[in-house]
C-alpha cells in the first residue's frame, strides 16, 4: 500500500522534528521541511525526504509544495502546521513591525499554506490539517499579547475552516498544547534580546528582569513540562481517526485552563493567572 504522504513545517527542531521522526518510523512518508538550508541539510543526512520552507515567505511557500507535488504525483495526504515562534513583550511595548512578525510566522503562513494544499486535497477526495496552536489560543497569559493574539487567529481560522469543509472529506484539527519542552523557549529569548530588550526604558522592566531569569532559563522536563513526543501521539489521532477531534489539548495545564475558560468568569480566570505567575 502507498504510504501516506504528509508535509510538516519547522522540522529543525522540538515537535516539528519529532513529530517527523515518530511518523516517519510509523511508515508515513515525511516531507520535513526547515527554513533555514543548513537545518535541510541535517534533516537530508538522517535520512528525510527534506525541502525548504520559511513559512513567513509566500514564494518559499510556493515552491516548497510545487516540488513535493512533484514527487508525489500531486498528491498530499496531510500538512501538519506546526512552525512558529513566541514573542514576549508586554503589549505597550510591541511595536506593529514586532507584531506584523509574529502574524506572518504564525498566522498568514498557515492560513496561505493551508489554502495552497486544499485543491490538492479537493481533488484526491481526502485530507488532514492539523495546526499547532498552544493553550495560549485558548487563554491568555500576560507579556505574550503577540503570541496570544496569532494563536487565537488561528483558532478562528481553523474553526471556520473545519465548518467550510463539513462533508468535504478534508478533516481539519487543532492541536493546543501546554508547556512543552523544547527550543521554543531559546528561540523566543534570541527574539526578545533582538526586539524588547533593546527597548531603552519600559514600565515592565521587573517583568522582563524575571522573564530572563525564570522563564526563558527553564528548559527541563518536569511534571508540568511534557517532551514533544507528547504532541505526536493526538497527531496521529487527527492522522488516522475516522472521526479526529476539533481539538486536542495536550498535558494536565492546558486540559484544566481549557476547562477552567469554559466554567470561568473572565474576572476569575484572570485571578487564577496572577496566582501562577
Ligand atoms: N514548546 C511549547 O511549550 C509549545 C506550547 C504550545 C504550542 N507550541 C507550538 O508548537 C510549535 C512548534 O514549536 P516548538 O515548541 O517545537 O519550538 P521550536 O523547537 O522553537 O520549533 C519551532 C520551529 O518553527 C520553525 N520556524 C520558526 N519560524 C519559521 C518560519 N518563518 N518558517 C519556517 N519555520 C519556522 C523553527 O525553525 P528555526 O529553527 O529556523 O527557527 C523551528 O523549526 C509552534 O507553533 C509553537 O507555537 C509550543
């Protein structure tokens, strides 16, 4: 039997590359893709069919499934949209430059990509679109107002998608994990050190002073951290269910916060954040 094809985005590291490894010894064929050539490279040597891709560039975008439909005889059985990265900063502190970033990366890259496989999909008369959103589409966490706004973007455009394709055969899912251990954290702290810490005064200067010692410092497993490998098992769910859920949460965190944003009052689900921050 011809094995399913599926297309990931930020292969390079964390969920995308494990996600890549785990389908791919499952039998899927992977189309890991990366940004940057260095990272295709690596990926090639381990042995995946590997292509590049920066999500934020819609050429990049074109020509990366223009060649895998190449290979594939035009075909693609899923995409798993998963790259992107986290902006911290307090909202009075973002600027729209910061901001207009984080959409490209996060939001507009999906949604385009997304849109560029659909009449693959149409026409073959199946198709999986698992994006990676976070809890933080869900609730939101205070000096991540970037992040927090791109996923609830991707929230909504995900739910409309899956209405507009109801009985289309084209499954679309979401994925909201919690804290997930890894490289998110060093490659949002290399953004912040570019962006907010040049900022010459800001009234969130304790705020910044403890997210550089605390937050971006925490980058083992613990009870609370889960490895990615947590995120491929409800992957492989939306993959190969007849029937995939509208949204998967990943760890004990977001499963309580999902619950928590429905049974809460704003003021109280507020509340409890301060409490764990
Ligand atoms: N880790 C968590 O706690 C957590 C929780 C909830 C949701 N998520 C979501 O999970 C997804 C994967 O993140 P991760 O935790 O695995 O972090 P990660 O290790 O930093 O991986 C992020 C991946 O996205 C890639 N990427 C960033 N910008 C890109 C672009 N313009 N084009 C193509 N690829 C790009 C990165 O590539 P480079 O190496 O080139 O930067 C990297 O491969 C993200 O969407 C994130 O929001 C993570």
């Amino acid at each position: 039997m011809k094995a399913k094809s599926i297309l990931i985005t930020g292969c390079s590291s964390g969920i995308g590359l494990c996600a890549a490894t785990i389908l791919k010894d499952r039998g899927y064929r992977v189309f890991a893709t990366a940004r940057k050539e260095s990272d295709v490279a690596r990926l090639k040597s381990q042995g995946f069919e590997s292509i590049k891709l920066d999500i934020s560039d819609s050429a990049s975008i074109k020509s990366a499934v223009d060649s895998i439909l190449q290979l594939t005889n035009g075909t693609l059985d899923a995409l798993f949209n998963n790259a992107g990265y986290l902006q911290a900063g307090a909202i009075e502190d973002l600027t729209r430059n910061m901001e207009r970033a984080q959409f490209e990366t996060n939001v507009f890259g999906p949604m385009e990509l997304t849109r560029t496989v659909l009449p693959v999909m149409r026409k073959q008369g199946h198709g999986r679109i698992i994006q990676n959103s976070s809890i933080l589409g869900i609730i939101t966490m205070p000096y991540y107002g970037a992040y927090n706004a791109s996923k609830f973007a991707l929230e909504g455009f995900s739910n409309t998608l899956r209405q507009e394709l109801y009985g289309s055969n084209i499954h679309i899912a979401i994925i909201n994990p919690g804290p997930i251990v890894t490289h998110l954290r060093e490659n949002a702290e290399q953004q912040y050190q570019q962006t907010i810490k040049q900022i010459p005064s800001s009234p969130f200067q304790k705020v910044y002073e403890q997210m550089e010692q605390v937050y971006f410092k925490r980058k083992e497993k613990t009870r609370i951290a889960k490895g990615p490998e947590a995120v491929v098992k409800p992957l492989i769910h939306a993959l190969e269910s007849a029937r995939p859920q509208a949204h998967y949460y990943v760890g004990a965190p977001a499963s309580v916060f999902a619950f928590l944003r429905r049974i809460l009052p704003d003021c109280a689900l507020d509340w409890v954040i301060r409490k764990i921050r």
